[in-house]
C-alpha cells in the first residue's frame, strides 16, 4: 500500500530500535577495507564502495563521465565492455556523490555470477527493507552509514529521477513526491532531512519496462 507524506512522520528523537542499532552496528563491521591505492590506480573514476550486508551487494561504484554519461551501463569498472555494465552515480549528480541528491545505477542481473544491484528489487517487500535497512558507502575520505526509508515502482520511461533542484525547498518538496509514490515506506524512517540517495535498477514485477527505486538517507556531504 502506498503512503503519503500526511501518513508518515519519522521523528529524530523517537527511541532506538535494539534491532536496528544491532543492523547498524553489523553494516559498519561488515563493511570491506577498501584499498584504494589499487582501485584509483586501476580506475580513477571510481568514487565509491557500497556494501549492503546480508546481500550480495558490495561493489565499486564509479562517476559516470559527463561527455558519456551511459559509459558504465555496459563497461565494467575497469573500463572494459561487459553487458553488465557496473554500478555508477549519474553524470547530471553536479557534485557526485557528494550532491544533494545521488543518483546511483546498477543492472539487476539475477542468475548470473554477479548480480549487481538485483538485491535492490526486493526492497518493495517490507520485511526483506527493513531486514537490508543500512548501508555503507565509503569514499577515498569517509565511511557514510545510509538508512533506508522507502521503495517504488515505477516505469522505465518515468521522470521520477532527478538530480538538480533550484532550492531546498525544491529539493523538499522532490523528497515528498518520492514519498507520496513510493509502495513502501518505513515506519519511523527518516525521508525529509540529509542527503539523499536514489538506488536504481531493473526489476520485473508489474510492468513491460520496469525499474525499482530505492530510498536512503545518509550524513550531509
């Protein structure tokens, strides 16, 4: 069932969860020691690693460049071609992954060796989020804890994507247009404040052209 922005209201003092302080506590000890002399040497264009635990989900995560923006849709991170492509902030994010809002690309790729971002369709089942609720991104200068706090459906031509806002009261009103569209919400899930970042990839449940979203919030960059 949908909600809207009226139905949901996550308050920064309501108490902690045993459980999610316990997720939170397992992504950091979860998370890889990324050696980022080698990736950087390997590809300079690599940004980030993201790791979400109990999934398969843990991955370099490169800028997608300006003059090629679908490059990495079908190169690997090495900068190879490969179908599979590999996961990639959107060349439009004016700061990258430090923007306002980071737009970030994966092929759901179930089946197959490598599955990408494929763990990402299942965040619309509300046990499966919650269970999957942080994530760690780390760049070169920092780790970044990301909550989840929503998911959505939508159709692959849909314009629900963006990742430039005039003010912060476009950028407020954009979070709760994702919030009134999005098939499901955590209760209590911080949606309206820091920096937010929009998970994509394909999925395959209700229409011919198909892509879930998924919602985060993390730390301000």
């Amino acid at each position: 069932m949908q909600q809207r922005a009226a139905d949901v209201h996550a308050d920064p003092d309501m108490d902690a969860d045993p459980k999610d302080e316990a997720r939170r506590d397992t992504a950091l000890e979860e998370r890889p020691e990324v050696d980022w002399d080698y990736w950087l040497d390997e590809n300079p264009q690599i940004v980030a690693w993201l790791t979400v635990p109990g999934t398969d989900i843990d991955c370099p995560v490169v800028q997608a460049p300006a003059d090629n923006p679908e490059f990495y849709l079908h190169h690997d991170i090495f900068g190879t071609w490969n179908y599979a492509g590999c996961p990639y902030v959107d060349a439009s994010c004016p700061k990258g992954v430090d923007s306002p809002c980071v737009l970030i690309y994966g092929h759901n790729l179930t089946g197959e060796p490598e599955t990408m971002f494929a763990d990402f369709a299942q965040y619309v089942d509300e046990d499966y989020a919650r269970e999957h609720a942080r994530m760690v991104l780390q760049t070169q200068d920092e780790t970044r804890e990301l909550t989840v706090w929503g998911a959505a459906v939508v159709e692959g031509t849909s314009p629900l994507n963006r990742t430039a806002f005039e003010s912060e009261a476009d950028l407020t009103d954009y979070r709760g247009l994702l919030l009134s569209r999005a098939n499901m919400v955590l209760d209590g899930a911080a949606w309206d404040r820091d920096t937010l970042y929009v998970f994509c990839t394909c999925s395959y449940s209700t229409y011919r052209n198909e892509r879930t979203l998924v919602f985060a919030t993390g730390p301000p960059a």
